[in-house]
C-alpha cells in the first residue's frame, strides 16, 4: 500500500488548502478544490469524479461510491443493497467467467487488491492495482455500472453466502446487541433495520425486485468516481469521459429518503439472550447526523467516556475489574442516528452494577463538565487517527467514501479543523443535549450457557435513570 508523507497529511487535514483552477477541460465542468483534491462534474450525465494524483510510487486506486444503501429499503427489500452488491461481481452482458473477462478475472491476472461493501447511505466498489491497468479498471466498472446480467441462477446461490453472513452476525453478541438497539430506537427511519437485513427478505427476495433496484439508483448522477495515485488528470478524466460518459442520467429523478424519525418521549429497552461467554451493557442515545455542528463535540465526548485507558468509563468499570473493555461506537451518517457506548463485562459483574456505574458517570460529566487536558487529549488522538487512517491510496479513497455518503467529500478535510474548536463547555453541552434517559436505548447482551433455556436468576432488569 502506498505510504504518505507527513507533508501530505498535513495537506490533506488542513482546511486551508486551497488550490488555483485546473485547466478547462472539454466536456467537463470543473466545480473546485480542496486539501489537494479536485472535484468535477461530467456535462453529459452529471457524474462526480474526484483526483488526487501522487506520484511516489505506480499505484492507483479506483474507487466508485454510489448513493444508495439500507437506508433506501423498505419492508420486503431489506438487504437488497447488500445482495445487489455481491451480484455485480457475477457478470455483465459484456463480461462473464466463461468469456474469461469477469471482473474476478480480470483483477485477478494483475494482482489487484478489490471489493465492495455497503452501508446505511452508500455502497462502493474499488481496486488498488499498478497504475498501467487504469483503463481496464476504469471500462470495467463503467460496464458494471449499466450492464449488469442480473440472473437468478446466480441469485440463489449468494443468496446463501449472504444468509451465511447474517449467521455469523448473530453469533457475535456485539453485533447482534446493536442490530436490537438500533431497531428499538428506530420506529420510522430505515436505519431500523440493519444494512444485512431481515432473514426472510434475504432468502426471498426476487430478481425481479433486485432489478428494479438496480435500474433506480445505479446511474452516473448517483455516484462519484474518485481515482488516487500514480496518474495524469487529463488522462484520468479522458477515461471517464470514455466509458462512463456513453450512459445518460438516470431516466428518472432518484428517490429521495424523506421519512424524519419522529421525537422520542421515553427511554426504551433491549435484552438479547444468546450463546456466549460474557455479558455486555450498552447505552445508546440519538445524536445528530455526520454534518451537523454538534457532531465533532459528540465524537469528543464518546471518546473522553470510552477511549483509552485514562477515558472515564475505563478507570470505572475496567481498572476495577468489572469490565474487560469500554468501546464507543458515535454514528457517522446523513441523517441523525446513535452513540452508543459499549462495556463488555467481567466475570463476576452484573448487568445491574455495571449500567448503574456507567450512568453515574454520565451524570457526573453532565453536572461538573470535563478538563481541558481531557478535552486536549481527546482532540489528539482523534487527529492521530486521522492520519493513520490516511495511510495509502486505498485508506484515503476509503475515508473519503466515509464522507461522500455522509453528504459533502469535503468533510475529509475540514473534519480535523472541527476537533480543534471543540471545548470543555461544548462537551459538557452535547452531554445534557443528548445523552438523556427519554432519547436512549439501553441493551444488555445476557449469554446462556450451552443448552440453557433462560439466564440466571440474578439478572433483572435495572431501572432507567432519571433525566
């Protein structure tokens, strides 16, 4: 993977990094620049393409994000997004395993690092591989953008592959917990249900429904091609122009996700009952969508409770031996969703002794607010991510997806600048702001031994807190 400077970090993280216009270039409408990348739109069909050359070794990264994930299913195409997904590495009218061309193929011969995941707002493909096969790289995924095959006969057997990855989930009290919280806390919103989706929707939903999914969201004006690395922008968008720029528009206005979850007036609750070892407790509240000024003083203060072993929740729970670890988990996404805060529990805890403490501390930093050596400390380690995660072509075109779904790339680079304005008081703020007894779901994860039929006696319900 190609390594970063520190110089270009440093010019990716600052807000300052303006840059003069590029050159004109036909067919193209150049839109702007920033932390050294460049945004344009193809005229023909509305299509964002974003650059950012570096030419320290000869590797590129491709990445296609398209605008559409869980949170444009309903009930009966839940999971669709996901199974649509593995689909589009099955075959086009063009390209297929028996032509010897598929998309596996062809990777594969040139040593290409590739997938494709999805979420709740996006779903993206991308390839890391030696900048020579840019073009194939390019006209394939152009390809698969319209020309997809789309076949039951491969339908059914992902199907099961897909079935397999919903099983695992809930075998990990973790995952299973925060798909109970999120549907508990979700009435209306489609982030109710989980990117995997629902098991019946996931064994029956048709070819024909996958289709018609398919041919609503994926079009050039719903996606954004972001290419990283050892290339030439002019030749870069030539290939753009080539192969994307022969589809039109979607015929259609995409559909827009309208539905707003309505207020929560009262705490709510969740257990899971299932195989395992040890317990968890988890708290979730609301907390605002990725864009929202508040967002940057919600991550802080998740991660002063949470992160690290001088975090408040840890010298609490872990240094006393009744968790064995404290993880926050603060939503990055378009619309308004959850922080939760996790602590996996110790043997000999209990649910009751554990959420209670978790509460208390809550409370405490809500009544008497936090230092700024938390606040400082917080701040550093976030940027300290920042540039680790920005490791590489792959990492950065990664993170940038990250914000591309969220609603504005440039996020990417203006994020670290919003850390560094976060304060004492406006942590202490989004603490009384959201983390409230009537916006929160609280789960417990409760672990059965093999065989049992129901927990152990001790385990009762805690009463919710007061606001």
């Amino acid at each position: 993977m190609m390594k970063r400077s520190l110089m270009l970090f440093a010019l990716l993280v600052s807000a300052q990094a303006m840059f003069a216009a590029p050159a004109p270039v036909e067919g193209f409408t150049y839109v702007k620049s920033l932390g050294g990348i460049d945004e344009y739109r193809l005229d023909s069909n509305g299509l964002q393409i974003l650059l950012l050359p570096d030419h320290s070794v000869p590797v590129v990264t491709f990445m296609v994000t398209y605008r559409v994930g869980s949170r444009n299913e309903v009930t009966g195409t839940t999971g669709a997004t996901h199974i649509l997904e593995h689909l589009m590495f099955k075959g086009t009218t063009n390209r297929d395993r028996a032509k010897g061309n598929n998309v596996d193929q062809l990777l594969e011969r040139t040593g290409a690092q590739y997938n494709a995941t999805t979420f709740l707002d996006r779903t993206n493909y991308y390839e890391t591989l030696g900048s020579e096969h840019l073009t194939m790289v390019v006209e394939m995924e152009a390809d698969r953008m319209r020309n997809l095959k789309l076949d039951d006969n491969d339908r059914r057997p992902e199907m099961t592959v897909v079935r397999n990855e919903f099983e695992r989930g809930e075998n990990s009290p973790f995952q299973a917990l925060i798909k109970e919280i999120f549907q508990a806390a979700f009435t209306a919103h489609p982030y109710h249900h989980s990117t995997i989706g629902h098991r019946s929707d996931i064994e029956k939903v048709s070819i024909g429904k996958l289709r018609e999914f398919y041919d609503t969201f994926y079009w050039p004006d719903n996606a954004t091609t972001t290419v990283i690395g050892d290339f030439k922008a002019e030749d870069a968008l030539g290939l753009i122009k080539k192969f994307y720029g022969v589809y039109p528009k979607a015929p259609h206005p995409i559909p827009e996700m309208y539905t707003e979850e309505p207020e929560q007036t009262g705490p709510r609750r969740v257990t899971v009952k299932r195989g395992g070892q040890l317990g968890v407790v988890a708290l979730g509240f609301k907390s605002p969508a990725g864009l929202h000024d508040d967002w940057a003083s919600v991550e802080i203060l998740s991660n002063i409770l949470t992160d690290g072993k001088n975090s408040r929740l840890y010298r609490a729970l872990t240094d006393k031996g009744l968790t064995t670890t404290v993880a926050p988990f603060n939503g990055y996404f378009r619309d308004p969703s959850l922080s939760i805060i996790f602590a996996a529990m110790a043997p000999g805890a209990t649910h009751e002794q554990v959420e209670k403490i978790m509460l208390e501390e809550i409370e405490r930093l809500k009544k008497d607010g936090v230092t700024q050596v938390e606040v400082d400390a917080a701040v550093a380690k976030q940027i300290a991510d920042l540039s680790f995660q920005r490791d590489g072509s792959f990492a950065i075109a990664g993170q940038l997806n990250e914000h591309i779904a969220t609603g504005d790339w440039q996020n990417f680079v203006l994020v670290g600048d919003k850390y560094k304005k976060v304060t004492p008081a406006s942590v202490q703020s989004m603490a009384n702001k959201y983390f409230n007894a009537d916006q929160s779901t609280t789960g417990w994860f409760i672990p059965l031994a093999p065989g049992a039929a129901k927990p152990a006696p001790t385990q009762t319900a805690a009463k919710p807190a007061a606001k």
